[in-house]
C-alpha cells in the first residue's frame, strides 16, 4: 500500500532489503520493494 507520506514510504523502501538481509521471509509487497529499491539502486537481482 503506498501512502502520500514520503517519509513513511522511504522507511518501507529502507525495510524491504532489510527484511531480506536478515533472511526474513520477503514475498508480495516486500519483494515488489526489494525490486524496486534494488533497481533504483542500480543493483538489480533476482530473487
């Protein structure tokens, strides 16, 4: 879900490769982040 709160919405951006770094399972909204994130990052995976 993305909100018009910039802020929360770079914490949810920050927290998605978090979660996977940490081997928390990263499906649905969270792997969707991760992609983007990881895209915008220039360090595109597959996962």
């Amino acid at each position: 879900m993305h909100s018009a709160d910039m802020l929360a919405e770079l914490l949810k951006d920050i927290d998605s490769p978090d979660r996977y770094l940490h081997g928390i399972e990263t499906d649905n909204a969270y792997l969707e982040r991760y992609n983007e994130v990881m895209k915008e990052l220039g360090m595109e995976m597959m996962v």
